[in-house]
C-alpha cells in the first residue's frame, strides 16, 4: 500500500514567476492533459491578469498538485432544493470555484487531493472574514467526479434540455466550515 502524505508535510506557495512548474506531469488521463498545460502555460498570466490564483503544492521540495482558484456564482436552480438557503431572495448565491485542481501522476492516491481540498476549505474560510460567500463550485472532470461526491459536494441541477458537457458542476455549502472556524 502507498503511504499517505501527511498535510503538515505539504507546502502550499502562491504560484510566482521563480518557481518552476515543468516538472508536473498530470497525463495519467487523457482529459486531464489541460490541466497539466494550464499550469505552465497559462496559470502565472491569469493570476498576473487578476482573473485566477494559482497555488502549487511541494512535498519534500517536489511539485506534487496545485489548484486555482476564481470567484464564482450559482443559481438557486441549480441546487438541490433543501440546500436552498432559506430567506435569500437573490437568484444567485456568491461562490469561490475551484477552476483547477491537479495531482502529479507520481502522486496519486497519497491524499494530496484531500488535503489542497482542506486548505481550500481554510482560505474560503478565512475569505468570509471579509467577503460574503458561502458556497464552493467546481466542474469536475468524469474521472473526478467520485473525489469531490465522497468529499460530500453535490451534484448541481442542470437542465434537461441543455446539451451534454464534458464537465460535471458540483457545490458544497462550507456554513459548517465557516461556523466551527468561529467557534475556535
């Protein structure tokens, strides 16, 4: 069996023009490759654009994941009904999307998922502090979908009559996260 990768050992850095992300290899699945190009082509000149920020996540000084993340909205359609928030009147709910999230190849499977998941959890956490928002987006990719359901994301409604897409949207209302952070 693989070791898992204890969180304290990870080291989370906001993505910067020093360091050198050529050695993420993310080909294990065909439709994952973009996400390994999004990270050395276009992932430093979007957080340079103010439209993303990217983290890159290193175990013992090797580039293991990384995630980008973006603001977002979700309409009250799109959730499951007794996730709605009760007295909202608005159409739409803010969020925070995970754009981009990745394991190197090498990595898999040793728990780096879940913890970049967990750090996420903390900045959207520490985020609220400042900013109203109270739901956590992604579209996920197939291969990704049993992550994010056993991470307790749900499955967002989409039309029916809307065509197909290669991406599968998910939400997870973080009220818990925010209250037990207040709590401490």
């Amino acid at each position: 069996m693989i070791e898992p990768i204890p969180d304290e050992e990870l080291e989370y850095v906001t993505l910067h023009e020093g360091i050198d992300v050529n050695s993420f290899s993310c080909r294990g699945k065909p439709e994952e490759i973009d996400l390994e190009e999004f990270l050395k082509e276009d992932a430093l000149r979007c957080q340079n654009s103010f439209f993303s920020v990217t983290r890159v996540v290193f175990w013992r000084g090797t580039l293991v994941g990384y995630f980008t993340l973006v603001t977002d909205c979700i309409e009250k359609e799109e959730m499951v009904r007794r996730d709605r928030i009760k007295g909202y009147k608005y159409r739409f709910y803010p969020a925070i999307k995970i754009a981009r999230l990745a394991v190197h190849d090498d990595y898999r499977c040793r728990g780096v998922g879940t913890n970049m998941l967990i750090e996420i959890f903390s900045i959207v956490g520490d985020l609220t502090e400042n900013v109203g928002c109270r739901i956590l987006t992604v579209d996920a990719k197939p291969t990704s979908v049993e992550f994010y359901e056993k991470s307790d994301f749900r499955r967002a409604l989409v039309n029916p009559e809307d065509p197909p897409k290669e991406i599968i949207p998910f939400y997870f209302d973080i009220l818990h996260i925010i209250r037990a952070r207040k709590s401490l």
